[in-house]
C-alpha cells in the first residue's frame, strides 16, 4: 500500500526536491503557533456566539409574555386584578 502512495505522488511530483522543500517548510511552519491558537479560539468563539444569538432569537420571538395594558380607572373602583383584566381585556 505504501509503495502505490509513493509511486503516486512521484508522478504527480516529478521533482522531488520540491515535496521534500514543502514537507519541510510545513514543519516549520506547525500548526500550534501563536497565530494559530489566536485565529481558532476567536473562529470558534464567534461561530457559537452568532449561532446560540440566531437561535435564541427564534425562542425570544416565539414566547408570548403575560401581558395586558394598563387601563386607567383601576384605582378608583374596588374590582380585584383578575376581575379587572376580566372586565377590561378582549376575548
């Protein structure tokens, strides 16, 4: 198996100086740099911060909150606050 993935890549690459170049540079290059660690924390971070706010968004607009507007005049009479929301509120 490991003879057909080297006889691939050598005719893909005829020049293997240049894969043995690139290998190298790739581990200078690593994979846990500064650079690395700053650009995934912050794609990660901002990936789960824009998709918990969209989803959240749909469970803000979806809930129906316990309320009615206040009409005046409450004060002035004696009816309990389920009696007035009875009185007052649509149906």
């Amino acid at each position: 198996m490991d003879n057909v993935d080297e006889r691939e890549t050598v005719e893909l690459l005829p020049n293997n100086e240049g894969a043995a170049l690139m290998d190298e540079l790739i581990q200078q290059a690593d994979s846990s740099g500064c650079f690395q660690k700053i650009f995934n924390k912050l794609f990660n971070f901002g990936a789960v911060f824009f998709g918990v706010m969209s989803v959240y968004s749909l469970v803000l607009a979806m809930e129906v909150p316990d309320h009615w507007c206040h009409v005046p005049g409450r004060e002035s009479t004696n009816f309990s606050l389920s009696e007035w929301k009875n009185l007052t509120l649509p149906r």
